[in-house]
C-alpha cells in the first residue's frame, strides 16, 4: 500500500516476536527464515547445552514405577467358629484373631474343589458288591461339588437293576434317561432340566429306568448319547454304575469316564470285590483308570470295624491315587433324601476332603475321552 513500507520477514520477527523489549544487542541470532536456529544437543548429556539428567548412584539400577509394588495390607478374614469367632464378635470386630489353621485347611480344601474344570468332567463311581454306599458316595460326593462350585453337576443313574439315586432327592418328575433319549427338542438348558429332579445342594439327578425289565436295554449307544447331551450343560457329570462290570452300559461309562470312585466296605469280601474290580480294569484295558482312581471305604454301621482300615488303606494306596475313609453317619443310613446340612461335621468334612482329591485331576487335558 502506499506510505506504508514492506518489512521482510526477518525484520518483522524482530520487531514482533519473540523478544520485542530486548535491546537488538541481546537478541538471540536469527537462522534462516527468521527462526531461532535450533539448539545442538550435547553428545555427552543426552540433551540441549544446559540439560541436565538426575545423577543416578552408582550400583543401583532404576525401576519402572509400578502398581504391582504399591504396598497393600490385607484385613483378616473373620473367625467362623469356636472362641476366635466369638471374640471377634464380643468386640464388635475390633479384635481378630483371624480363622484358626482348621478353618485354613477347610479355605484350602474349597479352593481345590472351585479349580475350573476343561469342558466337562465324568467320574463313574462303581462297586462290584452292593450295600457298600455307592449310590450315597455319589449323593454326597455330588451334593458338596454342586454346593461349593457354581456351575451344574449332575448324577445319572446307570444301574441297570433297578436304581435308586433318584430316592435321595426330591422327586419333582417322572422322567428318566428314557425320556430324555427319546425328547427331539433339546436345545437350551431348560429343556434338559425339564427331565431331572435337584436336591437342596442344587446337584441335579437324572432318574434310571425304573421297569427293571425294560432297563436292561440301556445299552452302550444310549449311555454314550445321554453324554453327549448332558456335556452340552454340565461342567461335572457323576454316574452311579450297577454292581456289574458286563452289562453293555458299562463299556461306555468306563470308555468315556475321565475318573474313577471305587467304593469297599471296612471288611475283607468288600476289599476283594474292590480288588477283583481293579485286576478286571487293568486286564480289558483300563490301567489308566486303576492308577487315577480314588478309593473310598464307606463305613455302613456304627463302631469299630473288625479289620485293620489302615492295612487296607496302604494295600489301596499301593494301586490308586488316593484312598478316603467315609464313616457311619445316621442321616445317610435312613435311606431316604440326603441332605448335606443334616450330616454329622465330621460325615461332610470327609466327604469335602473326598471332592478336593477328584478334583486335583481337574486342569489334566482329558480331550481325548469323547462320548
């Protein structure tokens, strides 16, 4: 424009920005363009002339701070029983004691039962002699997976002869393994739960035929396609075997099971019926089952038994993994419904130690058995 002087941008920079009350004399030197040149990093330092690092003290190497390392100081867990729960309460809270190294042991032992389980998990519980406590073994060894996991469990009824699993729980219908073979329209839970009854531990039952006849024709086909729908739903599928070791439904539930729950007597024809059932396993081709297999020595009667529980329990150790003694318990002996809370403490503490054995087996990759 007329009367007014163009200035290159140099001098208005100058003139402008960034130091315009600096006497020219003090002004930093301009690069091209106008621009402060910019500043060389010093090849020692790491930075610009003038920077600084912090001195690290020699010896020490720096660490990432971390949420990992924050220090945390965890409350005590209440006392649930005996003198420590009850000055827990006497004080309002204010004293804990913490839980007793009996209380711990049962902490650990829940912990064990919860492990997750890969896909589903089958375990055949069987006794080559009756009236030793299979079916109850089933009942409690069930009823304290399905109360402490929250996940669904279930006991199926393969005793060809009539079974009476579904005696021990609430009858909330008539539908047995039959039924569910012969429904077309399986595809939710709901239409599976339809066929089974639940106890007050949530553990579900699929009731056996009940025309002793007609249960015969359970056969190796059908017990492999109940699997196959029930693996569908459940995490924990429990079957309480017949006392024979040849009916055709046994070759399936053997083929197809990841464990085995062995049941005997505190006497010497129980301990050889148990004995025949391993020697039998190992010889048709099922050794991995003998060395996976967990004992169980169910006492039927009160008082001491009239052999030595400690000899058998080393012979048993000797083949298994494992061996629990189960004693007499008044509730179970009634024969009727079961129901965890009635057993005597030292019946479902046996029978939660029981669980946490199995389920130690739980993280082993069993793909292999498919129905």
């Amino acid at each position: 424009m007329p009367g007014v002087a163009e200035q290159n941008p140099a001098q208005q920079y100058h003139q402008s920005a960034p130091y315009p009350d600096l006497p020219q004399q003090h002004r930093p030197a301009l690069g091209d363009h106008g621009w402060p040149p910019a500043q060389a990093e010093d090849p020692q330092g790491g930075g610009p002339p003038g920077y600084q690092q912090s001195a690290a003290q020699p010896g020490l190497q720096y660490e990432q701070p971390s949420l990992e390392r924050v220090p945390l100081r965890r409350a005590k867990r209440a006392p649930g029983s005996g003198w420590r729960r009850a000055v827990h309460h006497m004080s309002g809270g204010a004293i804990n004691p913490g839980m007793s190294a009996e209380e711990l042991r049962l902490q650990e032992l829940l912990a064990r039962i919860r492990q997750p389980v890969r896909g589903d998990y089958r375990i055949a519980v069987l006794s080559l002699k009756g009236g030793v406590g299979k079916t109850t073994t089933t009942m409690g060894l069930g009823s304290v997976f399905a109360s402490v996991r929250g996940d669904r469990v279930i006991a199926v009824d393969a005793n060809p002869d009539f079974g009476t699993l579904s005696h021990r729980v609430p009858l909330q219908t008539r539908s047995t393994v039959r039924d569910l073979l012969l429904d077309p329209s399986l595809q939710r839970y709901s239409d599976v739960r339809r066929h089974t009854s639940q106890a007050t531990s949530r553990l579900e039952v699929l009731a056996g035929e009940r025309d002793p006849a007609a249960s015969e024709a359970f056969n190796d086909g059908e017990y492999r396609a109940v699997a196959r729908i029930l693996q569908r739903f459940y995490n924990i599928i429990l079957t309480d075997c017949g006392t024979g070791l040849m009916h055709s439904a046994m070759a399936g539930v053997l083929e197809l099971a990841h464990s085995l729950v062995l049941i005997s007597s505190p006497a010497i024809d129980g301990a050889r019926s148990a004995a025949a059932t391993l020697d039998w396993l190992s010889l048709h081709g099922h050794d991995h089952l003998v060395r996976n297999a967990v004992v169980v020595i169910n006492s039927p009667r009160s008082g001491s038994p009239n052999v030595g529980i400690q000899q058998l329990r080393q012979y048993f150790l000797s083949r298994c993994r494992a061996v629990h003694i189960i004693p007499f318990d008044a509730h179970i002996s009634e024969g009727a419904e079961i129901d965890l809370h009635r057993l005597h403490k030292q019946t479902k503490r046996a029978y939660v130690e029981l669980a946490a054995t199995v389920a130690d087996d739980f993280g082993t990759d069993h793909r292999r058995y498919r129905p």
